[in-house]
C-alpha cells in the first residue's frame, strides 16, 4: 500500500471515528440517532408535514421514512392528525415531548460541516464533492439509499 492510499484510509477512518463519537454522544444524550434528530428537526422547522414531504426533505425513501415515523411516535416525540378535506391524507407535527429532547440535544457534527463547507469557495466545494463521490463510487456505495445526515448508528439501514 503506498503513502496516499494510507493518507486517504486514514482520513476516512478519521471521519467514522468523529461520526461514530457524535452518534453516541447523541444517543447518550437523548436516546436518538442523527436520522431521528434530523427529522425531529425538520418537524421544528417547517410545523406539520406529510411522511412524503419528510422524506423528500432528508432524501431517503418513504420506508425508511416510516421506520423512522414509528419509532418517534412510538417515545411520543411525535404526532400524527388526519386531514380535514383528505382524511387518508396525515400530518405529522413535533410534540411538547420532541420538541423539549430537541432543546437538550448535542450540536451535531453534520451541523459543524455544513457551516465550515458553507464557508468554503464552490470551487473547493465543487472539488470536495467529486472526490468523495468517487471514493464512493471506488467503495461500490454509490447505489446505497443513505440520507445527507453523518449516523454511524444507521449504517446498517435501520433508523
């Protein structure tokens, strides 16, 4: 193995460390992973929204949606109200609950990144965006249904 590969390998091992320390600390703090939060987030944000607007929103399908949905509901972070014209239609709104783990939970690393990226020329950005895109098109990962969110937690797919 030569001196760059060894460079590249440790920088990615460098970001699972940081992702995975900021996914227990996370946990540790709230009991959520960094998918949950984000959703939990997105509710605070933008008030009542449908499964689809959700998933939309953090780019992963609708059955990872639901998965993540349930188990939210399930801890009475958040509520579910049918539609008043389209009764199968339903909204999905933080609860005083959500909105209270919201308040004690840890900055996340993803939020770190998204303001030092922002800050970054596009040209830097542009340039970051295509090497890791074909890191992970050299890992086989390129097919893989992840959301924008850094969650060690949910590597294996279950939110």
């Amino acid at each position: 193995m030569d001196n760059r590969t060894r460079a590249v390998l440790r920088a990615m091992r460098r970001i699972l460390r940081v992702t995975e320390s900021n996914s227990k600390a996370l946990l540790r703090e709230t009991g959520l992973s960094a998918s949950q939060l984000v959703l939990l987030q997105i509710l605070d944000d933008g008030g009542e929204l449908t499964a689809g607007e959700l998933a939309t929103r953090m780019g992963i399908t609708q059955a990872t949606t639901t998965a993540l949905i349930q188990k939210l509901e399930n801890r009475g972070l958040i509520t579910r109200r049918k539609g008043e014209t389209d009764r199968r239609q339903v909204w999905l709104s933080l609860s005083d609950a959500g909105q209270q783990i919201l308040a004690r939970a840890p900055d996340a690393v993803h939020d770190k990144f998204q303001q030092r990226f922002a800050e970054l020329e596009d040209w830097e950005q542009a340039m970051l965006i295509a090497s890791l895109e074909r890191i992970s098109d050299m890992l086989g990962a390129a097919d893989l249904d992840v959301a924008p969110v850094f969650d060690a937690a949910s590597l294996d797919h279950a939110p």
